[in-house]
C-alpha cells in the first residue's frame, strides 16, 4: 500500500506508548475488579465466561492476531485505492461467519461453561452463564476490531489501533463506580454478586463496541473502507488475506485451545481461575507493551523480506526479533521471579483481596514471569512463518501442542497446583519454539542456531544472577523495615527491580551485541530528546 514511511524505532515508539496508557488503564480495571469482589465468585464465573469472548478477541481482534497479519502482509504490498474493496468483503464474509458463533453462543452458553469448568459450584456456574450470554456479540465484534487493526496498521496508522482497547476498561471501571455508588454494604450477598457479574460482562461488551466504533470512524475518514456488505469474493487481494488469514486463524485456535484445557483442571481448584486471571494480567502488561513494539514493526518487515534473495536480511531480522525478545523479556523475569510476593500486594491487596488472596497469586505469578519469554519468542517466529505465506506450519504445531499441554496439565496439577497449569504452558512453548525454528533452519538453508544458543544460554545465566540479587536485596530491605507499610513495600519493589535491570544489563553489555547498542540507543531517544 502506497503510504509515508514510517521507521521502525517510530513504529515502535507509537505503539509502545498507547499500549502503555492501555495497559495503565487495564492495571486500574483489574486493582478496581480485585478490591471489590477479590477471588470469590464473581472473578471467577467471569474467568470462565469470559474465555470464549476472551479468546476470539485476542485470536481474531488483537494486535499481531491472525486477521491483523493476513491484513497487514496483504495490504502493504498494494495500492491503496485497492483497500476499500478488499476490507469491505473480508468484513463482509467474516461478519456473517461471527454472526452464526454468537447465535450458538447464546444458545449453548451453560453446554460450554459446562464443557469448560466442570467443577464449578452451582453459584458460580449459573452466574457464568449469564455472562457469556451477555457476552456473545463479542464474537462478531472480535472479528471486526481484528480487521480493524490490521487495516490501520497497513495504512501506518498505529495510534488510535493501540490505544483503543483502554475502551474496555474504561467500560468496566465506570460499570464498578456505579456499582459501589448504588448498591454498597455487604459484598457477599446474592444480588450484589449477581449484579456484579452483571457489570463486569456488561462493561466488557459496552468497551468492545466502542473499540470497534474508534477503529471503523478512522478507516471511513482514511478511506480505507465503509460500514457496507460487500461481496467481491473474486478480488485477488480478498483471496490472498483469506488463504494466510485462514490457516493462520486455526492455529492461533489451536493455541488458545490449550487455556481452555488450563482451565478445565483448574475449575477442581477453589479460586485458581481467579489466580491465574490476576497474575497473567500483571506478566501481560509489560509483555503487551513490548510484544507490539517488536512485532508490530517487525511484521511487515518480514513480509518484505520473504522472496529468497532477501533471506540473508530476514535471518539477520529473526535474530534481531529473539534477541531484542530476550533482552526486555528476560530482565522482567528476573524481576517477577524475585519479586512476586511484594508485586501482588502492592497491586492487588486491598479491601476484598486480603493477604491469604496475595499468597495464593504470588507464586502463579512468579512461574507466569519464567514463561514470558518463550511465549513471545514463539510469537515473533510465527510471525514470520505468516511472512513467508505459512500459515499451514504453525497450525500443525499447535495441533500436537494440544495434546501435550493436555499431558502436561495432567502430571503437573498434581504436583504443584495451580502453578503446574501455567508450567504447562510454558513446556508447549519451549516446544513450538524449538520445532519452529528448526523447520526455518531447513527452510532458510541455515540458520546460525550455535551461535543464537550460546547468546541466549549466557541471557538466560545474567538473568537468573539478576533475579538471586534482587531477591537477596528484597529479603534483607524486608527484614530491616519490614511490610506492613506501603510506602516500605513501594521501595522495596522500585529498589531491588533497578538492582535486577541494572545487573542484567551491565552484564550484558559485556556480550558486546549489537542488539543491546540497539535497545540502549533507541530508550536514550525517547527518554532524552535531542535539541
């Protein structure tokens, strides 16, 4: 698509700053969701209400999604005056997909909470269903919003895609204001839980209309497409975003099958549903901030490299992509390994979350904070099987990693609880990693794996130094002021997080990368602006 080049390091700087202003309005959502029901029936009814909607939002509506990929890796190479036509059908047909999901999810809605969370009480169970019927035009939604995000981001418009889901939280807070203001007094009774839960599904379908809304105004204003059914199915641009968004779906479906089978297990487990809601939005946040600031710009950059005179640059990139991974990744490991415990009470502990609800998400957290960067790894290599007109490839992957997350599930509850959920997870990312990369080793006639290894096995030794000293610094601040107070709590996390940063990247630097010169360089332009 003809448009003004933007750099990567702008890109980024763009998307990484409405992620943040998003995310802190998400980080307020949750603290204001965990004071006023804690890790009782209302979170966890909307833990499992929410996973289809949940799921078809991030698979088919986030940012780096199935449906923004096959968007952005088709109209980036086409004129724009082609745009119209292609969004308008894409829109067209995957509305009336979506349409027929959200009609079976209405209909169905305690057939699949049944399905999901089997060991649910009755309370919870029936206030679950309520939910996912209040929730089920996200289906159609979620598609729409994806369609959005890569239309805009093709069009080098990435404001107003990043910022936009903070709609949601803005939803949902003012729902929970109203709350508090009306109803008050005891928090335990049957009409405040099941007006509760009302509120949150509510809120969380009021956001996504006003996402959607956001994005279309801005396509209609850049002529990138109109509100209009449109069936040009014979368009060859319509064809090729069908063919990658396709398989492409399905894969991402079959990874996100692996948190329904998480929470399967975890419906046997008073409260886990909860727990892992609180402790993966905490890991999410920082993630999402910087997955988009590598993935968003990197996309279309892979998609340009794809024709195999251009591999050598395209390995130079996917290097690039893991290692910058691993530099803003492994440090926040570090830090969410050692710090987990004064991480939860600072956020969350307040009013209905009490300290026993702390203790609880503390260690999900901190095995949630071991994981983020295989997760994004895999995330960038899939991507750039999506650049390369693969969508067949992950797709396979995920379908093996369904039945060994299941296994994994299986041994690992038993042994650790609700931890063991999350270090399944992690085991089926470490895998896909590994048999994706080695798939692109055969197919981009080599790729120099001794030499990433070696990197990333020396990141990963200065981040587990980083998080020994953090936490060394956590025990003995802990002991001389001790945490009952905030403010001593505050300190502590501010403290001993710069002494994990600090150390990991003093250390890294010695491993002379170009990739951290690179990092270094591009935070000094945005947090000091030259004359």
């Amino acid at each position: 698509m003809t448009k003004k080049k933007t750099s990567l390091a702008g890109i980024a700087g763009i998307v990484a700053l409405a992620t943040l202003i998003s995310k802190i309005f998400g980080l307020f959502r949750e603290q204001a969701i965990a004071a006023a029901f804690g890790v009782g029936p209302v979170v966890n009814a909307y833990a499992y209400a929410y996973v289809i909607p949940g799921f078809l939002l991030i698979l088919l509506g986030g940012i780096n999604g199935p449906f923004h990929s096959a968007l952005v890796s088709v109209l980036s190479k086409r004129d724009k005056s082609e745009a119209a036509n292609i969004v308008e059908t894409v829109s067209t047909v995957v509305s009336l997909v979506l349409l027929g999901v959200g009609g079976v999810l209405i209909l169905y809605a305690g057939f699949f909470i049944d399905i999901l969370a089997p060991g649910l009480d009755e309370t919870t169970r029936s206030l679950a269903i309520l939910q996912l019927r209040i929730m089920s035009p996200l289906a159609v939604l979620a598609g729409l919003i994806g369609i959005g995000f890569g239309t805009l981001n093709a069009a080098d418009q990435y404001w107003l895609p990043s910022i936009s889901p903070l709609f949601s939280s803005l939803a949902v807070l003012i729902g929970l204001g109203v709350l508090a203001w009306q109803v008050g007094g005891d928090i335990n009774t049957p009409d405040y839980i099941r007006l509760g839960g009302v509120v949150l599904a509510g809120g969380t379908l009021a956001g996504g209309v006003l996402q959607w809304g956001a994005q279309l105004w801005a396509q209609m204003q850049s002529q990138l497409g109109k509100l209009r059914l449109r069936f040009d199915l014979g368009n060859e641009g319509v064809k090729e975003v069908l063919r990658v968004m396709t398989p492409a779906t399905l894969s991402s479906g079959m990874l996100h099958i692996n948190v329904y089978t998480d929470l399967f297990f975890a419906s046997y487990i008073a409260g886990a549903a909860a727990a892992m809601r609180y402790a993966n939005f905490i890991v999410l946040t920082p993630l999402g901030i910087i997955s988009n600031m590598i993935l968003v710009p990197f996309m279309p950059v892979f998609s340009k490299l794809a024709a195999p005179e251009n591999w050598d640059e395209l390995k130079n990139r996917i290097r690039q992509g893991i290692l910058l991974t691993a530099l803003t990744m492994l440090p926040l490991t570090a830090i969410f390994m050692s710090l987990s415990g004064p991480i939860v009470e600072v956020i969350y502990q307040r009013y209905a979350f009490s300290a026993d609800a702390a203790r609880f998400v503390a260690p999900v957290l901190m095995t949630y904070g071991f994981g983020m960067f295989f997760y994004l790894a895999r995330d960038v290599l899939v991507r750039v099987f999506y650049a390369l007109g693969d969508g067949e490839t992950p797709f396979r992957v995920s379908l093996f990693n369904i039945f060994l997350n299941a296994g994994l599930d299986y041994v690992l509850v038993n042994q650790f609880q609700t931890p063991g959920l999350v270090m399944a997870t992690i085991g089926v990312n470490v895998t896909s990693m590994l048999i994706l990369i080695g798939v692109l080793n055969r197919r981009l006639d080599g790729l120099p794996l001794r030499e990433w290894g070696m990197i990333l096995l020396a990141l990963f030794g200065i981040s587990a130094v980083a998080g020994l000293a953090s936490f060394g610094v956590s025990q003995f601040w802990q002991g001389w002021l001790g945490t009952d107070n905030i403010f001593w709590l505050l300190g502590d996390l501010i403290v001993c997080s710069g002494v994990a940063v600090s150390l990991f990247m003093g250390l890294a630097m010695l491993l002379q990368l170009p990739e951290l010169n690179l990092l270094v360089t591009r935070l000094k332009q945005k947090f000091f602006k030259r004359g």
